[in-house]
C-alpha cells in the first residue's frame, strides 16, 4: 500500500475537529463530557463503527468504545485509546476561542487530545474507503478521566487491553516527527494540613494556622525536587473566613520519575511528612492515583521501527524517547503490551491559554496511523 495516497484530507478534518473542539469537557463537569462523547459516537457510527456507550465512573463522564467491522471481530487486535476529558474549564472558548492563522489552530483540547483522537477515526475509515482491510480488528476506546490519573478508568483500560495485540496511543507529539516507546512513573498525593482555630483578631497567637503550615510544608516538598524525581504542588485551598485562623488546608501533589524505583523513593520522602499531634494538629499524606513506569520493551520498539519506515515513506524521519506527562499508555505498556504512543497530531502548548496544532499534521499523522494498521499482524 501507499501510505501517501490514504485519502485524509487536512482541509476537511480540520471543519469536523472545529466541533469537538468547541465541545467543552472539562473532567469534572460530566454532563459536558457526556455531551463530547455523544458527539464523538455519533461521528464513529457514521464512519461505520459499531458504537457503545460505556457508563462513566461514579460522578464522572461516559465512556465510548467502538469497533470496526472485520471478519475477525472478537480475536486479539488493535487497540486504540484515547482520553477526551480537557483540563480547560467550562467558558476557556471566551479565552481559547477555535482560531486558525495559516497552519496553526488553536482551542482547547485541541491537541491535548481531540485531535488525536479525530485522525484515529478517520484513519481507520480512510483504509476502508481505498478497500485495504486490517490484518487484525480494530476497537476505539475513549475515556472520560485521563487528565485526573484515571482513577476511574483503569481497570477498563487494562481489560480492553488484555483483549488486544497492540496498543496505539494519539496523545499529541512531543516534537515534531517523534512519536513516544516509553513513559515515567507518576504518583499523587493529597495533603492535609490541620491547625487549630481562634479569632485572627482578638486571639491570633492562640490559634495554629493550616494554611500557614501547609505554605510551610509546600516548600519543603517541591524543594525535594531532583534531576531522579520530581514534586509539584498545587490545588491548594485554605480556610474560610478571614478573621478565623484557618483550621484545615488542602493540596494536591504530583510526583513523576524516569525510574519505578526514583518513583519509590520519593514515596517514602513523602510518606515521611505525614505527622499528627495527640492535639489532632498535623499533616496528613495519603497517596492517590499511580502510573506504573513504562519502559519500552521489544514489542514496543518493534512497533517503533515499523512506524519509523512509514514515516520514511511519508518524508519524514521519526525520532523516539520515554516521555514525562503521563498517559494511559503507562498501563498497557507496564502490561508488556506493545505499546505506542504519542502517535497524535503536532502541537505545542497543551494545558495552557495558547494549545494549538499544526494542521497540516492531521493528515500526516493520520497516515501514519493508517499505514501502522494497514500491515499490524
């Protein structure tokens, strides 16, 4: 097959993503979710994907899964998995507004990882219409919690998984022209801070500030930073009148390493904060959702070199590397299944006011997926 003739138009995809993208679904807003994967399944089933919609976890979004039709239906074959849960809350379309200039777009989600998740589709669509059936069957799973650790999700995840002999990821590129064999191990952490109240005004000194000491601790945590392991906090929230000192305080920590034993280490760094007083002053740490470290195995970078060649084809040279930012990919691919992610769209900027693509990419990207499920056996 020539990859170069898979029939993905750039021009045209980019009018269909225009909706997704104005498709707010912030992950915990789950009517908004709700409405991006009905919108996403209404468009697989018109591409011919036999579509069902997955109830979500408790207070979160749905999921979708969809399965192309093929004479092998029901043994092992690709899967393709993808998040369209955002970060950006509801009303980011007034700042982020959907926004093309020559050959970059802007939205939110957009590459973050709608975009992704829309060439996959198409490339999967784009075979059938120049009559080049799959090796193997294809099944799209799209989920509703990726951007939160995918607390809810994971177990879905590793059971569509465990059904498959491959796993493609389209979150976004990293870099142009490479596509990711690996990812770090990721923790979080919620952290709480207990003081003891009194009147900020007429009895300040009697009283234990919390926020105060999590401002304290907060320091101390990220100041645990390494080149083996990191330490980010953030979602903080403190007290509730200003004339009170404060008697609770929260967080949220999110700690990455290139290595599950890095990973390990800075667990027990962090476990070590947790003190309470017999008073019930103290901090609290509890550890959240993981993401296993996947390290890239031989199935992985099988399915590196097969891509590498169809990008040579398509002009380009494909570069590779274990990534940082979490993905569902970190399950399949501690699962020893060949896994490759970051095969999306490019892009720059995700997570913030200025996420954009290149819109050239949803083609070229899309035929690089095409070709990878054109010869999968």
């Amino acid at each position: 097959m020539d990859v170069t003739k898979v029939p993905l138009d750039a021009e045209e995809m980019i009018k269909g993503l225009k909706r997704w993208v104005e498709c707010e679904s912030p992950t915990y807003d789950k009517p908004s979710v709700d409405r991006m994967m009905a919108l996403a399944a209404g468009d697989m089933e018109a591409l011919g994907f036999s579509v069902e919609i997955i109830p979500g976890p408790e207070g979160l979004g749905n999921c979708v899964r969809g399965k192309f039709p093929h004479p092998k239906q029901g043994e092992p074959g690709v899967l393709i998995i993808g998040h369209l849960d955002t970060v950006h809350p509801l009303g980011t379309l007034e700042k982020l507004p959907f926004r093309r200039e020559g050959d970059i777009c802007w939205g939110p989600g957009i590459c973050d990882m709608k975009g992704g998740n829309y060439i996959a589709i198409h490339a999967v669509k784009a075979l059938a219409d120049m009559g080049v059936e799959t090796p193997l069957p294809v099944t799209v799973l799209l989920t509703s919690d990726e951007e939160i650790g995918t607390p809810g999700t994971r177990a879905l995840i590793e059971a569509e998984a465990a059904k498959n002999k491959y796993v493609l990821v389209p979150e976004p590129a990293w870099a142009r022209d490479t596509v990711v064999t690996g990812r770090y191990a990721i923790a979080r952490y919620h952290l709480t801070a207990t003081g003891r109240p009194s009147h900020a005004g007429a009895a300040l000194k009697a009283g234990q500030s919390a926020v105060k000491m999590m401002a304290r601790k907060l320091i101390e945590i990220e100041d645990m930073t390494n080149e083996d392991c990191t330490f980010s906090v953030s979602v903080m929230h403190g007290g509730q009148w200003v004339n009170c000192v404060p008697t609770v305080a929260r967080a949220e920590c999110l700690s990455m390493a290139k290595r599950q034993d890095d990973l390990d280490q800075g667990t027990a760094k962090i476990l070590a904060f947790d003190k309470r007083e017999p008073d019930g002053t103290g901090f609290a740490v509890e550890k959240s959702v993981v993401r296993p470290v996947w390290e890239a195995s031989e199935g992985t970078m099988a399915l590196y070199e097969r891509v590498r060649r169809i990008g040579n084809e398509l002009g380009f040279d494909l570069a590779h590397a274990s990534e940082g930012g979490g993905s569902d990919g970190n399950f399949t691919g501690a699962m020893g299944l060949p896994t490759l992610d970051g095969l999306g769209v490019v892009g720059r900027d995700v997570h913030t006011l200025n996420e954009h693509i290149e819109v050239s990419s949803l083609a070229s990207r899309g035929r690089l997926i095409a070709g990878l499920l054109a010869e999968l056996d």
